[in-house]
C-alpha cells in the first residue's frame, strides 16, 4: 500500500470522525439512514477528490474541487438533508481535504521538482567536470607531445654537438 494510499484512507476516516460530531448535534442525523448516507458520500467524496490528486491534475488553486464538492452539496440535499447543513459539512469537508489530500500532494510535487532540478544540476556538473577532464586530458596529451619534441630535438642537438666536438677534435688532432 503507497503512502498516498494509507493517506486517502486517513483523509476519509477523519473527515467521517469529523462529520459525526457535528451529526450528534443534529436531529435529522437521528434517522440512521441518513447519517449513513452522509458518512457513505463523504469517504465517495474523498475517493474522488484522491483520484484527481493521483492523476495530477492539481494545480496551484483549489478549484479542481468545486465540482466535486458542489456534486456532494447537492447530492446531500437530494437526500433530505437541510441546505444549511449540507453547506456547512461541505465546507468542512473542503478544509478536509485540502489539509489531508492537496496541501501534501502540492507539497510532494514541489519536492519531486526541487529534486528534479537538483538531479539536472548534478548532470550538468558531472558533465561539465567530464569535460574539464577531457580537456586537461587533451592539454596533458599536447604537453607530453611537446615535450617529446623537446626531448627528441634536445637528443639531435646533443648529438650535433657531440659530433662537432668530435669533428673538431679531429681536426685539431690531425691538421
């Protein structure tokens, strides 16, 4: 079970561990039925809302809820309960699942990004630091060629030197 799974449960069974207690204080919410229903259509509510947060289609605003929560208004009144009610639990459920659900879904993504740039910057110093290598790896091929010229043209200077000493030696020894 994925974290944003045990989440949405959460979410759901607080949201009706909420409701209940403003149940109590309410007569109609004596008829079983009904307080059943509403506890039903509040887990439905959460499972819908968890389903757009799944999909990502959460953005910076709130507002992927009002369909939803205007569904679940509507739906509450439909069945029988007062308008006045079904505004209040609807707007307490809204808090609900912007506290359990979207703040850390928003929170999770803004993480996954910041995570995403840092991994990029990474990349880039790794590749940028490849590349110093391959660069001093090219400056230290061309200075150990440069040095073997100077190492071969000191060997043939040497040896010019030596075999005009020895010529002149030579000449000084047998005019």
């Amino acid at each position: 079970m994925s974290g944003l799974e045990v989440l949405i449960g959460l979410a759901g069974d607080f949201a009706v561990r909420t409701v209940r207690d403003f149940l109590r204080t309410r007569p109609w919410a004596k008829d079983e039925k009904k307080a059943s229903y509403v506890e039903g259509h509040i887990r439905t509510l959460t499972a819908d809302a968890a389903s757009f947060v799944r999909s990502g289609l959460v953005g910076d605003d709130d507002r992927f809820l009002d369909p939803l929560l205007d569904r679940f208004k509507g739906d509450l009144v439909t069945n029988g309960i007062p308008p006045e009610d079904a505004i209040q639990i609807t707007d307490q459920q809204r808090r609900i699942l912007m506290m359990a659900l979207v703040e850390p879904e928003r929170n999770l993504s803004a993480q996954r990004a910041r995570v995403a740039r840092l991994e990029e910057e990474l990349e880039a110093l790794r590749t940028g630091q490849a590349e110093q290598v391959k660069a001093l790896q090219g400056a230290l091929a061309t200075n150990h060629a440069l040095l073997r010229q100077n190492l071969a043209l000191t060997m043939i200077g040497a040896i010019s030197l030596v075999a005009l000493v020895l010529s002149i030696l030579a000449l000084v020894r047998h005019p």
